[in-house]
DNA sequence: CGGTTGCTTGAGATCCATCAATAGGAGTGG
DNA sequence: CCACTCCTATTGATGGATCTCAAGCAACCG
C-alpha cells in the first residue's frame, strides 16, 4: 500500500539510442504510417534513462513536470494516494509507453508516477515533442493517436471499476493486457509475463487484495487461465473475452485516412 | 438504463453567435491569458447548435466521429452500454463543456454522447480548431488546459470508482460540480441546480439508484446538504470536502508561466 | 538460518444490489 | 378540478459480493 521512497539510480548505459526507442515506436507504428526518418526523429527525443527499484517514485505526487516519461522496461502506474491511505492506480504503463500526453503544457502532476517492478524510464523533453509533431505530420498523427489509445483505455477504467464485477474486471484487465503487449511484441498467443503483485492489482481494480486472490482462484477453476510465478497463461481468449464483456473493436481507434 | 431514440431536432434560433460561446469561453479564461481576438475567432468556430431531449443520443456509440460536440445548454454524458445492458456514464458534461479533446483526429467512437436533460449542443469542425490552435498560441493553451483538466476529472473519477465510499463518491461529485459551475457561473456559494434522476447518478458512480438515493438521505441527516426539487444546497462545503476527501488543488493546473 | 515478501485460507462483518411495493409530483385530457 | 398516467423518489426485506482481520504457508534472499 504504501510506495517506497527509494530515487532513480543513475543512467543505466545498457539502453543504446535505438533499443531506447523500439518498443515505443513498434507501438506508434500501428497508428501512423511511420517513415524512416519519422523513427530516427522520434529516436533523438528519447534520452536520459533511468532505472527505478520497484515501488520508487519516478514522478511524485505534487511534483513539476516539464519532461515527458517513456518507459522502456518493466511496468510502471499512475497512481493517487488519498488522505486515508487508500491507493488507487489509475494508469498501468508497459514498456513502450509514453506516461503522458504529448502535448500538454508544463504543470503540476495531480498523480503520481511510479515503478511497479524495476524499471528503466527516459525522459522526454517536452518542448522537443511538441516541435517534432508541429513539423512532422506523420509523427503529430501516431501521438494523437497514442493519446487516443490512452483515453480510451482510461475510460475503459472506469468501465470496469463501475459496472464490472472482481472477475469480469481482472479476466477484462488480462484482455487489455494481453493486446497491449502483443502489439509491442511482448506475449504470445497464449499469454504473457506478468509482474506485478495481487496488491498491485486488487489498487488497479479497486479491490481488496484478498478478493483478487479469491477471483483469480474462480477464473482458474473454471479453466480459463493459469498464474504460476509470473507466467499467465491464457487457455481460451474468446471465452475470456466474453465472460468478461471485452470488446477489442474500440481498442484501434482507424486511422483518419481509413474513416468513411 | 435504456436510452431514448429521439434524434436532435432542427437549428435553435434562439442561440446567437455570441451567446452560444460564451460559457465556454468564460471557462478558457480560467486556463489561458484570452485576448479580444482570441475569443473572437473562437466564437467563430461554434456553430449549428440543436436542441435534444433528454435521454436523447447526441453521438451514438459506435459511430464516426469528425465534429466535436460543445454543450451551450443542459447536461449531457459520455456513456458505455455493455452487453448485459449495465450502463456506465465516463464523464459528464455541463454547459460550456467541449465533449472531447479538441485535437483528436477523426476516428470511430467507442462510447456514445447523450444528452442527460434537455439540451443544446453545437458541433465545431475538428479542422478549424486544430487550425486555430496551430496559429494562435494562446487558444492552443487554453485548449491544452481544457484538455488537462478533462483528463484529471477523468482520473479522479477512477480514483473515486475505485477507492471512495458511496457517500465519498456522492460527496466528491457534489464539490467538483460546485467548482466547475462556479467557473462559468451557474452555482452560487450554497448550492446549485441539480437537474439529473438519481438513476443517472448511480450510472455515474458505479451503484445502484436505490444506493444513491440511500446514500443521499444520510448526506442530508448529517446537515451536509438538502437537495430539494432540482435545487442542492451546500451547507458546509469544507466539512463536506473533507468527507469526501476532495482536494480541490488538483483542479486548476498551473499554467506555464506559473511553474517555478 | 531468520527475515521479508507475497500468496492462500477461514470467519465474520459491512456495504451494496436486487426485488418489490408504495408514495409523491408533474403533466394531460376530460 | 379531477382522474389518470408516467416518471421519479422512497422504503423494506433479503441475499450476495466484497472487505477486514487474522493466521498460516511458501518462496526467496542475504
């Protein structure tokens, strides 16, 4: 429950430039139709990696932020930390994901920004994201787009956490994941590694620790899934997908260019 | 829970130029430093207002998207219908709310826009913003904080979903209306109109409309408020907030030239 | 080996949902 | 003005989902 207090270490040198921004552009790469030089723009934006002991701050709550962060690996969240203790995630970040809009001004951060396993994030510098999208058509439309994907997958949230009961919203969770993931190449047909505590995810699906545990139990027995160490293994997709009200068709929002 | 099917009706002339934008920009000014032309020129984006019945669609869900919605009048809703017919309302919108960030590209959208009362909606071109925004660095900021308080409102929501009671949820909902209306002037100091069915609210906050109502009648036994008719009143707004572990600090973002 | 962290299980309490019935209020037509 | 209807708010009773507390277990790690 309550987030360790532990900073980024220095830069970590294993992260080359270009492995830096793999994952990250694998992923734009389903929103815009990047060109060579597009990705070796974006590349250069990418820099400054640090890494984070899992539950370090990498942002605090009440900070200012002037740099956007971009994970390159482990799983980090945005989270909030109310006044009688309670964490709620509101955000889970993979690797390949940029923590925050593109565009949006320097200001002070409502919700924190944290490592959920070790992590290495780097640091983009606003100003520099921005210049990039006004001059690159094709760069502004994979951001926009990214952004879109963001939003509807926060909206998606509150989906779950208003109208879905533990087990819709942890197999619903597992879906998300599980196409996420495999756009950054990331899982396989039949799963995905998955690092992050049941205390973690009962903060993500505003549960109790303990019902996390129960539910999972239940979607085990039923054969859907198994969770030994960190292997989550899904044995039938569809099945899961409609038990839990999934519906992948809003997670690619078309590209202007394919609209009617 | 169903949605009506009454589509908007024909051009409203009682809605001239200048009034249809004046609440929303009464709202920008809370985000960016407007001058007379900026407003001008924004003015001149909002048109082809309609009206709609309650319940009404106003972007039903699944449908393309080209034209951003901004409500002049009346409450509307962005909402989910799942597949076992729960509904979930992801955000509300109040008069001189623009229904969606405002540079989205086109794209299908995966939840729909309904109008919660009786409404008048104006549709802005998607280009014409962007345009706008690109040339006048000063509508770009106060788009851009429109679009951060947006998503802050959509976080706390999770974060309300997910880690508040009931009456939290009831209570937090009641502050953050009395601030948003405040800033384009339809709440006084005690209170404001609350013209939504307590149906509408627990599909907002995730319960059940028994709940709510439930819920309502001890907010109102501790003296917290009255809701009358479509009239709520704020007895003691900071015991209130307290309650409901509101923090207002997190609703007016720094601009820029603010930041330390 | 002891300490820590995460997972699992049980029992009991609480919050909230569901079902069903009643009451109040606004509008409508006679 | 009354009868009627629809919609919303309210109330009661009951069951279910989920939480909390508490304890035990398993894995890992220095």
């Amino acid at each position: 429950m309550i987030l360790g207090r532990i900073g980024g270490t220095a830069f970590t040198p294993r992260w080359a430039n270009d492995a830096m921004s793999e994952l990250f552009l694998r992923k734009l790469r389903h929103g815009a139709p990047l060109q060579a030089e597009d990705e070796a723009l974006l590349s250069c934006l990418v820099q400054g990696a640090r890494s984070y002991e899992a539950r370090a701050d990498i942002v605090p709550q009440g900070s200012a932020q002037r740099m956007l962060s971009l994970v390159l690996d482990g799983w980090a969240c945005r989270y909030k930390l109310l006044a009688n203790g309670r964490r709620q995630i509101t955000a889970l970040f993979l690797p390949g994901d940029l923590c925050e809009p593109f565009g949006v001004m320097p200001h002070v951060v409502d919700q924190g920004l944290a490592a959920l396993t070790p992590a290495v994030v780097a640091s983009v510098p606003l100003g520099a994201v921005q210049d990039a999208a006004r001059r690159w058509p094709r760069i502004a439309e994979a951001l926009w787009w990214d952004l879109l994907v963001a939003a509807t997958l926060e909206r998606e949230h509150i989906v779950s956490l208003g109208r879905r009961s533990a087990s819709e919203r942890l197999g619903h969770l597992f879906c998300e994941l599980h196409v996420r993931l495999t756009m950054v190449g990331l899982a396989d047909e039949d799963g995905f590694d998955l690092p992050i505590t049941q205390s973690d995810l009962s903060d993500l699906l505003g549960l109790s620790a303990v019902h996390v545990n129960r539910s999972l139990q239940d979607l085990r027995q039923t054969g859907l899934l198994a969770l030994r160490g960190r292997r989550l293994t899904l044995y039938d997709i569809d099945r899961l997908r409609e038990l839990s009200l999934f519906e992948p068709a809003w997670f690619h929002p078309r590209r202007s260019d394919a609209l009617p």
